[in-house]
C-alpha cells in the first residue's frame, strides 16, 4: 500500500513537472498582438534625426551595430587569432566535368588550441573566371549537399534526425546526399555562380555546453572559461565563420571575392542576416524562413517568442538577449533595424505561407521598415506596401517572396536567388 502511494506521488511530481516545462502555447492569432511601437531606425538614442548618407554611415550605423552585439547577438572578440588555408584535395571534373571542386581546410588557432573548418567549393568549369559566389553554412556536414561518393563524412557534431538514422550526434553514410535538394549545386553551377558550403558544426556544435568547445574557448583569456553576459553565442560564432570563410575566397584565383553572397535557411538564415550585417564584403545577402531572431519582428509576438528561442536554443544569443524575456518593448533594436545594417547591399528575405512558427508577416514587415534606410542610401528600396501574394516574388533592392509550403530551403527558392543573384552581382 505505502509502496503505491508513493509510486503514484512520484508520478504525479514527474507530470507536474512535464506540465511546467511546457512552453507556453504560441500565439497565431493576429488580433492577440499587443500594440507595439517599432524602434525608428531613422533616429538615434540621443534624437539626432538621420537624414544623410552621412548621418547614417557615422552615426545611426554603428550605433544600432553595438546595440545588437550588446543585446542581442553578443560582441566578437577582438583579438587576432591565427589563421591559414590548406588545399586538402582538388578535382577539375567534378559533376561530369561541370565543375572544378576544392576542398580546403580553414585552420583557425589561439594560444595552444587549433579548430579546423573544412570547406567545400564548386566552381563552374564552363565560365570565365573568377565568378560570383553562394557561401552558407550547412547542418549535417559537406557530404549531405552532393551524392559526390569521396567527400567525407563530417566527423564534427551533428544534430540527431531520426531520418537519417543520426541518434548521437554522428553523421553515417545514410547523409551521403541526404541534403541535395536544398542546395540545387547543377543549377547553381550552370547559371555562372559557384557555391561554397562549410558545416556549422566545424564552427560551434549547436548544443549548450557552456562554450567548452566549438571556436569560443579559442579566444578565453588566461583563467577565463566561461563568456561574459554581452559575448557572442553560437549564432555569432557562425557569422564569424562565415567571414573566415570569405577571407579564403577572396584568395581562391577563380572566385570573385567582391561578389559572394551569404545564403542560409532558418537558424542559419539567422545566421546570414548577422553575419551580411558584421560584414560588409558580404556582396548580397539572403534570409530563407529564419523567423524569430532573423528576419522576423520580435515585438509582435506571434509564433516563436524572445522568451521561447532563448528557453530552447539558451547558447544561440549572448547572456544579455535574456533580459527581454517577455520584455520586447523594451529591446533598444528590433529586426528590421538588422535588416537595415546591410543597406544599401541587396538583401532577399524569404517566408513560407506554412511556416508560422517563423512569423511570415514579420518578416515582410521587417523589409517593409528597412525600406526608409534603403531609400535614404538611394536605392529603390522595398518595391511594396502591402505583402505580395503567395509565389509572386519580388526582385527590389530589398528582395521578397513568400512562397507556399512549408518551412524548407527549396528548388523554387533557388530560383529566386538566381534570379536576384543575376540582377545584382552580374
Ligand atoms: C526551430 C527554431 C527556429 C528555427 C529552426 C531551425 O526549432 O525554433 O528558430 O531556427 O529551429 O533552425 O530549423
């Protein structure tokens, strides 16, 4: 009798605790959305009115740049880190002779520790060089983006996916190709441009281990083993990646380095928009489905929230994004002001009707407040008042679609960036 009794107060404790850990239900419902004021990205802290190039490049630029390394996405360190390159292996007739493919190594070292990003790189075979370029990271290592059968099999961490048979965190020859379809490398190839990719988890594995691995121990201190409160997470650390990564193309001979254009989907997409933001070589810049803490607004609170990502993803922003926590009117910047920071560098943002989770209306609406930074450096800005249509994209400075389906990095969202791609970097 004791015995049951104290069976069922276990369980009771453990499904009360399962209740609790629950995160709220997201809201979907646009009439539940408190009224919010956006951020004027035209106005600075002290209420300097930012009406010339001038005032935006000196004044309002770097101060919403600071605002989002201190609040948002954390500071990078500033320190000088060694760094070097290494052609691993070269192949001139990749694809059936469509393509030349390098693999190299990025070796990145600091005091006594090393990390090495290893780099994936398809240039056209048919074009004159050196050509514009696609850079974005991947999720499941350089073997899951080509059926090529002598790329190996990332060794790094990667996320579990029943899918591909992947249950602790290692990568097995059933991801060999697994990812194709997200990065259409033929098409891309056969328009022109070549495409370089890296896996994310070569940067930072994506789980929270306190920074213990990944390129944040790299830049500790003496003594220092844990990050301060305003210091890059993992979403930083990616970005930075990617200009390690820009750094050797712009000395790979057939690579245009002026003209490369940072791609990436969800939290990756996240990724792109910080790191076109970091970095102004990044030529064009493109946002597939990144939602909440990319191209999304925080403060309408639809779909995923400040409070649920940092619940879930605790490593991805720096310490200090915490404080906003069911607090978003009182964030200091908001995303179409991230937006902005790429101006008046062409940029794409891209939703997906079913996508909901990742707020599609934010997004537009982040383009949509972009557009005054847009058109004060003269550019044609965002084309649109009100949100296109399903599948009619839209190719102004500031380039949009929403396309039906669901949260994914598709064929027809290839196609758009072609299309951008030509308009922009040809
Ligand atoms: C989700 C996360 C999103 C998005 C997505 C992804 O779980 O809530 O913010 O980043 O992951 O990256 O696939």
């Amino acid at each position: 009798m004791k015995k049951r009794y104290l069976t069922f107060n276990i369980l009771l404790l453990v499904y009360s605790q399962l209740i609790f850990a629950q995160p709220k239900n997201p809201n979907y419902d646009e009439g539940k959305i408190p009224t919010y004021t956006l951020p004027n990205v035209l106005e600075s802290e002290g209420g300097i009115i930012v009406n010339s190039v001038d005032k935006w490049f000196n004044i309002r630029r770097p101060e919403i740049l600071k605002l989002f390394k201190q609040n948002v996405y954390g500071e990078i360190p500033q320190q000088d880190i060694k760094i070097s390159f290494k052609l691993q292996s070269i192949k001139n007739d990749a694809l059936n002779g469509l393509a030349t493919r390098k693999q190299v190594k990025i070796i990145l070292s600091n005091h006594d520790k090393t990390l090495t990003l290893s780099v994936l790189l398809y240039t056209p075979n048919s074009c004159q060089k050196p050509v514009p370029a696609f850079l974005g990271l991947n999720f499941i290592g350089n073997q899951s983006v080509t059926n090529e059968l002598d790329i190996p099999i990332t060794t790094n961490w990667v996320g579990n996916y029943k899918k591909y048979h992947i249950s602790d965190h290692k990568a097995g020859e059933q991801t060999r190709g697994c990812k194709t379809y997200r990065w259409q490398i033929e098409k891309i190839l056969k328009n022109g441009y070549a495409i370089a990719t890296c896996h994310y988890g070569d940067i930072d594995p994506d789980f929270d281990d306190g920074f213990q691995n990944g390129i944040h121990p790299l830049f500790y201190k003496e003594g220092q083993n844990k990050l301060q409160s305003d210091e890059w997470g993992s979403i930083g650390a990616w970005a930075w990646g990617l200009s390690r990564i820009l750094d050797y193309l712009e000395t790979d001979k057939d690579v245009d380095g002026s003209r490369v254009a940072v791609i990436g989907h969800s939290r990756l997409g996240k990724t792109a928009l910080w790191a076109g933001a970091l970095d102004q070589r990044f030529a064009l810049v493109i946002s597939n489905d990144s939602g909440c803490g990319g191209a999304a607004l925080f403060r309408r609170r639809i779909g995923e929230t400040v409070e649920m990502i940092n619940r879930s993803f605790p490593h991805w922003f720096c310490e200090n994004f915490k404080n906003f926590n069911n607090k978003e009117d009182k964030l200091p910047v908001d995303q179409h002001m991230l937006i902005s920071l790429i101006a008046p560098r062409p940029v794409y943002i891209a939703s997906a009707e079913e996508d909901r989770w990742a707020d599609p209306k934010g997004e537009f609406l982040s383009a949509l407040n972009a557009d005054p930074v847009y058109r004060l450096l003269k550019t044609d800005g965002f084309a649109v008042r009100e949100m296109p249509a399903v599948n009619y994209p839209l190719f102004s400075r500031i380039g949009y679609h929403i396309r039906s389906g669901k949260h994914d990095l598709s064929e027809y969202d290839w196609q758009q960036y072609l299309f951008f791609a030509d308009k922009f970097m040809k």
